[in-house]
C-alpha cells in the first residue's frame, strides 16, 4: 500500500480555522475499502484545474484524469460538481466519461443521452434581458467580463480583482426584484443563476439516482459556492475537502491542485480487488 507524503491533507479546525497538520494516509486509514463503497465527488474550476483569466484556456491535467479513470476502475461512483455548463465540463474531462452536475447541480447530466432535471426554458428570458442589462452597465468596465452560460451569466473580474465592490454592485442591480433568480459569489467572480442551483443537493440527486446513498460520500472542492456541498457530506458523516485558504466548513484540507492530483493518484492505489469486498451501508459499522 502506497504510504502519503507528509502534509498534504491538512485536518480542519472547524472552531477555530486553524489548520493543523493532518496526513492523507491518516485519512484513508479511516476508510473501510473492503467493506464500504465509495463516492467522490470533484469540483473542476481551482480543484483539477488552474484558474485562467479565460475560462475556454483551462485544462486538466492527463495525471489527473488518469487518475480519475483509475479510481472509476476500482468500482467507485465518480461524479463531477461545477459551476461551468455541461459542454464546457464535458471538453476539459476529455474521453473520462462521468456524470456531471453543472451550473452548480442546476443541470445534471448522467451521460450524453440521460438528464436527470429539466431546465426551466422560460429562464431565458430572464438570462436574455440580464444579458442586456449587465452589457450596458459594464459598458466602460473593460477589465469586467461577461460569460453567457445560458441558463445563468457569470461577471468576472479576475482582470482586475480591485472591482469586487463594482461587481458586486453590478449584479445585484441587475437582479433587483427576481425572484427567480440569485447572485452567488465564487473566485474574482459574480453570477446570477436559478435559485434551485445547489451543489449539495446535485450530490443527493445524484446519489439517489444511483442508489448509493449508503456509500462514503468524499467532496474536493475549493470555493464559497461549494460550501453547500461540503455542508451536504458532512451531514451524511462523509469527508469533506476545500482546497486552498479561506473559512470552510470541510473537515480537511489540500494546499493546491498539485496536493489534489498527489491525492487522487494515491487514492487511485488504495482500493482493494473488487472480488475481495463486502459493501456494507456506511454507518453500520464505524471502524
């Protein structure tokens, strides 16, 4: 069994903030893989690949997608959770087929031919008169950037991150009075989006339509907007993963995207020969 480097998975202080310092092996050690089946849940955008002034210029690793496919070998469930729409999710993962819950679980594709929710076409309206709106406000703001998602529009200033409050302000005059609609916060970056989008409730979509709701449900995510899914694992006593600084409700920690690929690749080591497990529900027996 392949032994984790020192301090890569670091143990969340949830009182506190603090950081301590917490191995990965500490933590797969806690993990049953004869008895328990497991389901990993990834986050794309700051998790497997490097944030980009241009979202279209992102990519994942191949290490990291090798690893992906490795781990979806052994029998466990992998799903991806991202804020990006479901073409753009399904380019950067390349030939790794995996369900993706997109615009944040507001769009959850099993594969290219199952969708799981229906998107409220009617949105588009909305999405159009928006569209419009945030055109016309960011009119002498070249370092804001609009990106149409079509069922939500997402204002980036990555450019220039001394915007915030402008964006800000932006946005939330703009959705003034919808209902309909919300502004979520993410990385240098605004978006309004339905309001059913919640990327804790993609996961328990998604492990319903797996029946795998007994399984060690595992999320690695790396921003506020995945708080919501750290928040739904760590009800279904799962292990929870924010990678990089900031305040989180994750139990754990990953430094950078080089400390996510080391894990997922390690990870990849750690399951048993599927002849050779008993699947138990998680819970029955806490070892």
């Amino acid at each position: 069994m392949n032994k984790m480097n020192n301090n890569i998975l670091k143990k969340n202080d949830l009182s506190s903030q603090e950081e301590s310092t917490h191995e990965i092996q500490d933590v797969l050690d806690q993990l049953d893989f004869y008895t328990y089946k497991i389901a990993l849940f990834l986050d794309i955008d700051g998790t497997l690949a490097d944030f980009k002034i241009d979202p279209l210029a992102c990519f994942i690793s191949k290490k990291i997608l090798k690893s992906i496919q490795d781990i979806q070998s052994k029998g466990c469930l992998v799903s991806v959770i991202t804020g990006r729409d479901y073409n753009s999710a399904q380019k950067l993962l390349a030939d790794v087929s995996l369900p993706i819950a997109a615009l944040h679980g507001l769009d959850i594709h099993i594969n290219e031919k199952t969708q799981l929710n229906a998107i409220n076409q009617n949105n588009q309206i909305f999405i159009q008169n928006f569209l419009c709106r945030l055109k016309e406000e960011i009119k002498y703001q070249p370092d804001l950037s609009i990106e149409n998602k079509h069922h939500s529009i997402a204002l980036h200033y990555r450019k220039n991150p001394d915007l915030y409050d402008i964006a800000k302000h932006i946005m939330n005059t703009v959705k003034k009075d919808n209902d309909e609609f919300k502004v979520i916060e993410g990385k240098y970056v605004f978006e309004l989006i339905p309001k059913n989008s919640n990327k804790g409730s993609a996961i328990k979509t998604l492990l319903s339509y797996f029946d795998a709701e007994h399984y060690l449900s595992i999320f690695i995510g790396d921003d506020i907007t995945d708080e919501d899914g750290f928040n739904m694992v760590n009800q279904l006593e799962g292990i929870s993963i924010k990678v990089g600084s900031g305040k989180t409700v994750a139990r754990f920690r990953l430094k950078n995207i080089e400390h996510v690929e080391e894990f997922l690749n390690l990870l990849s080591h750690h399951f048993p020969d599927s002849s050779t497990q008993i699947t138990k529900k998680y819970g029955e027996q806490h070892v």
